[in-house]
C-alpha cells in the first residue's frame, strides 16, 4: 500500500522557492525543522510520534475543503480528493506503526494535543487564503521527512538504535516479509513521504500556473 516514488526525483530532491510563498512556505518548514531538532535531537521514534500526528492533518484538511468546493462549485475535483484522504490515511499509518515502536511519554501526549489543535487551525485558515501555499508548505515539510527518516536509517545502520522487529501493522500495511525489521519499515516510510512531497510540489505548481482550469487536473483554484 505504499506509494511509489516518482522515479525522475530522487530522495535528496528538493523544490527551490520561486517566489514569496514559496519562500515563506519553506522558512516556515525550516522553523518547524529546527522547533524539532532541538526538542526530539536522535530521539527518531519520538520525533516521529509527534510530527506524523501533524503531518496527517493537512491531507484532511485539503480533502474536506476540495470536497466542499466541489459540491459548491458543481465540478469534479479529478481525482484529488481521494489523493489527499489517502495522504492522510497513510500518515495516520506511520504513526500507527511508530506507537508500537516507541511509546508517547505523557508530557510527549500533551504536545501532541497542543500542537495537533494549533496546526490543525494555523492550516485550515492557510488552505483557505492560499491552497498553493498549503500545499507548498506541506512539499517542504515531507522533504524534511525524507531527510529525518534517512537520519534515522544512518543511526539503526550504526548501532545508534536497535533494528528491532517490524510491528505487525507495519507488515500488514505494506506488505513487508514477515521477518521484516525496523529498518524495512523506515524505508517503506521514507518512500511514502518523498513520494507526498513530489505530489504536493506538484499540486501547488498547478495551483501557480495561470492557465489551470478549475475541476481539471489537480481540481482545484
């Protein structure tokens, strides 16, 4: 269930700003990027718990706002509804698989209510002033992910963390072996979120070009 990467990018990828959204999208990221390094440091599992809590919120959110446009508006959204619910779905996954792995503290639970109730508003209120931002912001965020997650690759590959078993909803999700380990899982998850990044750069280039016409291609204003 995992989806594939776009095989013209590779995992080290990255969009560069075109323009004031764009490098405010990315500035914003790299706020949140350095809010996490200093909090979670090697704490990969932890950090992990926290952002995916995040991360799942924007693909809800834009799916129920393009689903709205769409009975407003009385045109077919081609397809990126159910794009950006099954975003959503899969990050809800990581998460699912990173709580077996590494259990949420208390104070790490109180972060992750607080941080989900303030992002949640900070993104539904952008999507609604500029979805190309929001979904510019989300491109910029999965490309960290990418590079948190080869972070942690490098740590289990040097004994800085145990490889331990694969959680069994990991196996069942993506299909692994069933002697699959930590490190089959990291990668199935670091696929999926190079492949959210090139998916939503690509949304908000639509978004940016003038010659977009409503309900096609990436159905959205």
């Amino acid at each position: 269930m995992s989806a594939s990467t776009d095989s013209t990018k590779s995992l080290s990828w990255h969009h560069e700003p075109q323009n004031f959204s764009d490098k405010f999208a990315l500035k914003f990221v790299k706020f949140l990027r350095f809010c996490a390094d200093t909090f979670f440091a090697k704490r990969y599992g932890h950090r992990a718990i926290v952002l995916e809590t995040v991360a799942a919120v924007p693909g809800m959110v834009g799916g129920a706002l393009q689903h709205l446009r769409s009975l407003r508006r009385l045109e077919d959204d081609g397809g990126l509804i159910r794009k950006l619910l099954d975003e959503a779905e899969n990050e809800r996954m990581h998460l699912m698989t990173f709580v077996q792995i590494a259990r949420p503290t208390r104070f790490e639970r109180w972060l992750i209510l607080i941080g989900q109730g303030v992002f949640y508003n900070f993104f539904f209120l952008m999507y609604l002033i500029s979805p190309k931002t929001a979904h510019r912001v989300v491109g910029y965020f999965e490309e960290e992910a990418v590079i948190s997650y080869s972070h942690y690759l490098e740590e289990i590959d040097s004994g800085g963390h145990e490889n331990v078993p694969a959680p069994q909803v990991a196996i069942d999700y993506w299909n692994l072996e069933p002697e699959a380990l930590l490190r089959d899982v990291v990668l199935a998850i670091r696929d999926d979120e190079a492949a959210h990044r090139s998916v939503n750069h690509e949304i908000a280039d639509m978004l940016a070009a003038p010659t977009q016409t409503p309900g096609k291609g990436a159905g959205v204003t």
